[in-house]
C-alpha cells in the first residue's frame, strides 16, 4: 500500500488522481508488518550488515517459531486471527476485495474472473525467473497478458519483480526479473501450505522461505538510513544467490537463505562466486539458517541466525 503525504491531508496514491503534486508530497510505501516491528525492535538490519555489524539475536533458533513466522506473515489482520484455517479465511477475502474493487483503479481489465487463477499460478511459481510465455500458459493467457496481469499484481503490493545482478547495469534491464511474493503468509495460504506439511515435507518450506527473507529486506529498505536495492544473481552455469543488495556506492551483500540448522561447504558456491565477480564491491556475503551461531566461513562470507532480521 502506498500513501502520498501533502500539506494538509492524506491520499491514497491512484494512478486516476489527475493532480501529480509534484513538491508537494512525500511517497511512503506501507509494506506488512516487519518481524522487527512485531517484535518491537528498531534494529535495521540493512544499515547494520553494510556497516559491517552482523546484528545478534535476542533469541534462539527454534523450528516451530520459524515455521509459525514464515507461515503467517506480516498483515495485521492475518496476524491477529490465530489459526490457519482463519488465515487462510482472510486472505481469500482479501484477493477478492482486491480484485473486485481495488484492480478497477489501477487497470482496465475485462475478465477480472481470471486474476485469482493467475496469481494462484503465480504462487506456484514464486522465487523463479519470469517467463511470461511459461506463466500465461499455466491459465490459457498470452505473453503479453500475463505480463500485464504481473504489472496489476505488482501494483497492488501483492508481489514484486527484482532484477538480475550484473557489472553491466544495461544488462541488468535486460535479463530476467524473477518473482517475489511480499508476504510469506499470503503466498503460503495461496500454495495451501500448513504447519502440519511443513513437520513432514519440507520440499515447499523453502521457496516460502526465500520470500519471508526478502518481505523481510524489502521492508528494511523502507526503514533504514540509506538507500538499498534488492536483486539476485544467477549466471549461466546456474549457480545463484537468492538476493543481492546494492547500496548507492555499489557495494554488495549477498544473501542465501536456508530452512535448516546445518551449513555445507556447497551452500557457499554462489557467494563465493559473486564475491570473485565483484571484486572489492563485495562487502559481505550472508548465509542465513536457522542456527544460533554466527560463524565466519572465510573470504568474508559467514553463517548467520535468520533469527537476526528480528534482532535488538
């Protein structure tokens, strides 16, 4: 959700509002509530990790409490309603307002009936590469439709499409974006994940995963001191990092995200090859697990609790 701050009042920002009250208003994107902002604490974890500082966690890793944090994401009226079967309740009303009131102002689209099934396809498909051929294809729609239908989505803040990493910054435009749900609660209700899948197959749990870290980062940008950009990295060998953060002097984060309490020598492959592409952009790469332990793993590279997006 986005809200323009004027002199005297307080708009929803629309696309049909025909003054652009060009200086005269501040933009402020409001994002579902932070693990930080439920918890209370002020900590940035942006400003912190190109600082250099890794922040600690105020508390220990324990699988139930991530599963439960993944799964129920960061709407307030998703929060406050305590069981799965609620959840899932609201954010099937909450596609619906959205598609049946909210879409009409920001897009002219004929057969609204056919938006809950996209973005039910888009859920399946989250934290991979977009390819609109492929992803029209899953409901009957053209390329240049499902792209559209992307756009609206994004529009909403239901999702958003991030850019590939590259030295070359045109190339950066011209490769493949890759799709992120904002909020894991969202995305997990859409996909039908429960708690009770997650304790016996863990094969979803990650890709959620990926998108919890990311709300997660996306919401620090809006928080922190300095200015950040959200991408990932993937080269044609296929060796990837789930997000890699740029600062306005170039320097690089980057970050691979894990579900499990362990870390493998081969959990390293895509930060250490980002680390040699950057050369001295590279400020640090992060492996965030779900351990207690902050641990170097060299070549400026460490193994971090995930539990420290939430720090003091």
């Amino acid at each position: 959700m986005r809200f323009l701050l004027t002199g005297s009042t307080n708009l929803m920002a629309l696309p049909t509002v025909a003054d652009s009250l060009a200086g005269r208003m501040e933009t402020l994107l409001l994002l579902p509530l932070s693990q930080s902002e439920i918890e209370g604490q002020s900590t940035n974890w942006l400003d912190s990790v190109f600082s250099g500082q890794i922040p600690k966690p105020y508390t220990k890793a324990v699988e139930s409490d991530l599963v439960d944090r993944v799964l129920r994401g960061g709407y307030p009226e998703a929060i406050s309603r305590t069981t799965e079967r609620r959840r899932a309740s609201w954010v099937r009303q909450y596609i619906d307002a959205l598609i049946l009131r909210d879409i009409r102002d920001v897009a002219s689209i004929n057969k609204l009936d056919q938006l809950p099934r996209f973005l039910h396809a888009l859920a399946q498909t989250a934290g991979q590469m977009c390819n609109y051929s492929e992803l029209g294809g899953l409901c009957g729609l053209d390329s240049k439709t499902a792209a559209k239908y992307v756009g609206v989505f994004e529009q909403m803040y239901l999702l958003r499409r991030t850019e590939v990493w590259a030295r070359n910054r045109l190339k950066r435009i011209v490769k493949t974006s890759k799709l992120q749900f904002i909020d894991s609660g969202l995305l997990a209700s859409l996909i039908g994940l429960t708690v009770e899948e997650v304790q016996h197959n863990r094969s979803r749990f990650g890709h959620v995963l990926e998108s919890f870290v990311y709300g997660e980062l996306l919401k620090a940008t809006t928080t922190a001191e300095r200015r950040y950009t959200l991408m990932y990295y993937r080269d044609i060998d296929k060796v990837e990092v789930d997000i890699v953060i740029e600062n306005v002097a170039g320097q690089l984060v980057g970050v691979e995200v894990k579900a499990s309490g362990t870390v493998k020598e081969s959990d390293l492959k895509g930060l250490r090859k980002l680390s040699h592409l950057a050369g001295t952009q590279f400020k640090m790469g992060i492996l965030l697990y779900n351990g207690d332990e902050t641990l170097p793993l060299g070549d400026n590279i460490w193994a971090a609790p995930l539990a420290t997006l939430w720090a003091k």
